[in-house]
C-alpha cells in the first residue's frame, strides 16, 4: 500500500494522480492522504476554474517533479474527454474525505479503456454525476444567496463583507466570479472553511484557518433598509406558494439573507388572512384601484361536468365544433387510444374518420382485426388547430390538454375495462402511462397496465407524413404488426380466462 499525500486541491491531486499512472499503481494500492496545512484554495486557484485541466483532448506532455529526487519525470500520456474532464474538475470540490481515492479510480478506469466509467450508468459513473451535479448547485446558490454588506467607515477596507456557509468547496470558483463583477470595490466572502478577499486588484484566498459563525459584519446598511422596504412591499400573500418558496429559496439559505428574517412573518400573516386581501394591508389601505382578486379564485365551487358536450376543462372547446368520444363496443377486448380528433372527426363527431382513419382501417385488415370489434377514442376530445388561410391545420395539445381530458379518458377505461390498449403515438402513450415517456422505449415489446396489457406504435398521421411510398408502408406495416400483437394478446388472456372458468369477457362496470 502506498501513501500518497496532497495538497487538498485539484492541481496537487493531479500532479499526484498522473505519477501514480505513470507507476502503474492501481486504485486499491494507494491510500490518499491529504496534508494537514495544504492551501486548498490557493491549488485550486493556480489551476484555473473555466480552464481545461490539463488532460482533456491532448496528452499531458509536461513533466512532474519527483520530491524524493528532485529529478522531473515525464507524465504519461492521459487522453480524457472534455466532458469527463469538466467532471473531475467540479467533482474535485466535493466535500468528502475520500474523494481523491475514488476520482483517482475513475481516471484509471479511463486511462485503461474502460470509458462506461463516464456513463451515469455505470456506479462509478453516477457517483461521479452526482458529485459534480451537487457542486455546481452549491455553486448557483453561493451566487444566488451571497448578501454583501456595506461598512459604516468611509475608508473601510474591505468595503464590503459578507458570510457564506456553502456545501462544498465553491469559493474559489464563486469569489472569481464576484471579482469580474464588483469592479475596484474591495471585499470579504468569509466562510467557515476559509475567506476570499478581493482588494480591486487582486485575488487572495485562504483556508488555513477556521473562521467562527459571527464573523458577518453587522454594522448597519442604508442600501440594505432600503432593500427590505422594497421586498416588503412587493409581497402578495394572495399569491404565496410556501412549497415553491422553499424550493427556490431553501430555509437553510434564510439567516444568511437580510430578507431571510420578514419571510416567517410575512408567511405567518398569510395564514392568518392575509392571502384573502390579495394584497399586502399596506398597499391595500392606499388610495386608488385595488387589485383585483384572480379570475379562477373568484368563481364559485361547482360541480364536475357530468357529460363530454358540457366538458369546460380547459380551452379547447371553444374553438371545437363538438366533442368527440369513444366509438365501439362497450366491451371490447382491444380499445385503440390515438392523440386528437382532427378536421373531419371534429365535423362529424365520430373518431378516425378522415385520412388517417382510413389509414387505420388499411392496418385493421392487415392485422385480421375488424373495426367494428374494436373501441376507438383518442386522448384529447377536442380538435385544437390553427388556422392556416381556410384550412384549420392540426396542433398537437398541451401537457394541460392531455391531462384535463384524462378524467374521461380514465371514464372510458373503467366502463370498457379492455383487455389489451393499442396507443397511436406519443401523446397517447403519455395518456395512459400519465407521465412524459418516449414512444421509441414502448415500440418493440407489450408492456403491463392497470386491468391489462399495452402495445404503442406510430399515429397513422405519421404515416400521411413520409415523404415515399416506401416510408409510409414501412410505418404502415409497424401498426399492422403492432395491431397483430395487441390480437394475440388479446386471445391469449381469452384463453387464459376460459381455462380459469371466467366468463369469455368481463362484463363492464355499471
């Protein structure tokens, strides 16, 4: 076992990391230590955040210096990616004790050929995801939420302090940022690993001692009183999200903010009645319009529309002829769900009845299947298009759309109950799954539902819009064979059922 010890900073784990290498020393014969006065962020500052490290695209040909010799040793030549490398740069400021060994495991992993260590995949891989993702949160937020504060003295230096407490070893790369930003104004980022201080000139950084929890500077702060009136007046309790709140600003971040003290109150004046203002009282006590409650928060509770003609939930129906149900028997072993009426179905009120329904028919014979055994609906009722000279071209609904109209689709599946659904492209498929999901994942094998079987495959549109008649078989063919599927299926769970003594079908719920 060998001991290396390092600097904790990237540059010396590189330095160290491209040795071993080059010594052909493997991850489990290496015991990473890291040197109890090492200047983390000074290391990582002369290696450069936003440049390349060194290894990425082109091979390491400058030498490293051997402390037992004094002599320089080539490195090896180490070709990493330039994706791979972005992620051991910001993996590298993870904060965990044992992050030297295991970045040293996933570089010798690549230099020996091994690249599904780059994968998130792999374990190594995801773990490596996971760190680096994690740092650049901790980056975002110590930009988000880093609060400078003014000094009282004319001549003060630094001018401006401030304290952060972030997760992970981001100052270097955050006190970079705000010294490209804050022009000659000196200032201090103090935190409990360390400061940066930035005297209009220069960078300095240092971690080599520990800093206590009050070193923020209290003194007071026009601009910062004048920040507070302006978020206190801006708050609206009527549109208060306590989730989002926390979601986009976390508590934890609340002490470090001068803000952070008037969200508990102002939250707790929300609940206590607040919210029906639709306004904060003191703006609602001045004179002139007063804010109009929100158009959905002033309608009266009612009741859930009992038929599709009288369905208001969401817009669609205003620019629709009609809405457009299911057709079939109500219990049909196979129910066919495709997107959307179109130009012709939204005219005559029954689904599949224009091009593309004549496409269909065209893959219903081919499957030895009859239209008239079958149960067709789509996943949106209403046609939603656009109108293009005197045409009213097709639009594809909303994620909004799609779930607004899940109330009769699941209506429809509980009345039908079929054994086997055939989705007609995307929209359909995240119908029934009711999550985003990609049709190309659900092509080739059934898949489980509630009650029953699915099969996905192309809308017969689809088909309408290839360019050749060879591509628009080929599309035609996959929903035959997808239709075949779907009849297999269906006569198998027959069977099934007859062996079992079940009635040949199910007879559908009242």
């Amino acid at each position: 076992m060998r001991a290396i010890i390092v600097d904790n900073n990237f540059a010396a784990w590189r330095a160290a990391a491209l040795g071993a290498i080059s010594e052909c020393l493997p991850p489990e014969a290496i015991e990473w230590r890291v040197a109890e006065s090492s200047d983390a962020f000074q290391g990582q500052l002369a290696c450069g955040f936003g440049v390349e490290m060194g290894v990425t695209g082109k091979a390491a040909t400058a030498g490293e210096a051997d402390t037992t010799t004094g002599t320089v040793r080539p490195t090896p030549a180490v070709h990493v990616s330039k994706e791979l490398a972005a992620l051991l740069k910001d993996a590298a400021s993870f904060r965990d004790p044992q992050r030297w060994a295991f970045l040293y495991k996933v570089l010798w992993r690549w230099h020996n050929g091994d690249r599904s260590v780059a994968s998130p995949a792999d374990a190594d891989g995801a773990r490596l995801y996971r760190m680096a993702k994690s740092v650049r949160r901790a980056q975002h937020d110590m930009i988000a939420y880093v609060r400078f504060r003014q000094q009282s003295q004319a001549d003060a230096v630094p001018e401006y302090i401030a304290w952060y407490e972030p997760a992970h070893d981001v100052l270097p790369w955050a006190a970079e940022h705000f010294a490209e930003r804050m022009g000659r104004s000196s200032w201090l980022i103090a935190t409990p690993h360390g400061a940066a201080f930035w005297d209009g000139q220069h960078l300095h950084l240092d971690e080599r001692r520990a800093l206590p929890a009050d070193h923020a500077c209290d003194t007071p702060d026009a601009a910062e009183a004048l920040w507070l009136a302006y978020y206190r007046s801006t708050f609206n309790p009527a549109r208060l999200n306590e989730t989002a709140l926390e979601q986009h600003m976390p508590v934890r971040f609340w002490k470090g903010l001068p803000e952070g003290r008037l969200i508990p109150d102002m939250i707790s004046q929300a609940r206590s009645g607040a919210r029906r203002l639709a306004q904060a009282s003191s703006v609602g006590a001045l004179n002139g319009k007063l804010v109009a409650v929100e158009a959905e928060a002033a309608q009266p509770a009612r009741e859930l529309p009992t038929s599709l003609d009288a369905c208001r939930r969401c817009d669609l129906w205003r620019n629709a002829t009609q809405a457009v149900g299911g057709f079939g028997p109500q219990n049909a072993r196979i129910m066919l769900i495709g997107e959307q009426p179109g130009d012709q179905e939204d005219l005559s009120g029954e689904p599949f009845v224009g091009p593309a329904g004549q496409l269909l028919d065209v893959a219903i014979t081919r499957a030895g299947l009859k239209r008239a055994e079958l149960y067709l609906t789509n996943a949106v009722k209403h046609f939603k298009w656009e109108p293009r000279g005197k045409r009213r071209l097709h639009k594809t609904p909303g994620q909004r759309e799609v779930e607004a109209c899940s109330y009769w689709l699941e209506e429809e599946l509980r009345r039908v109950r079929p054994d086997v659904i055939v989705t007609l492209g995307a929209t359909a498929l995240h119908a029934l799954l009711g999550k985003q999901a990609s049709l190309r994942d659900y092509l080739d094998e059934p898949f489980d539902v509630v009650d029953g079987r699915a099969v996905a495959t192309y809308h017969p549109s689809f088909a309408l819009r290839q360019q050749n008649d060879a591509s628009r078989d080929q599309i035609l063919g996959e929903i035959s064979a997808a239709l075949e599927r779907a009849r297999e299926l269906a006569r198998a769970i027959a069977a099934k059922s007859t062996e079992a003594g079940a009635p040949a079908k199910r007879r559908p719920q009242k």
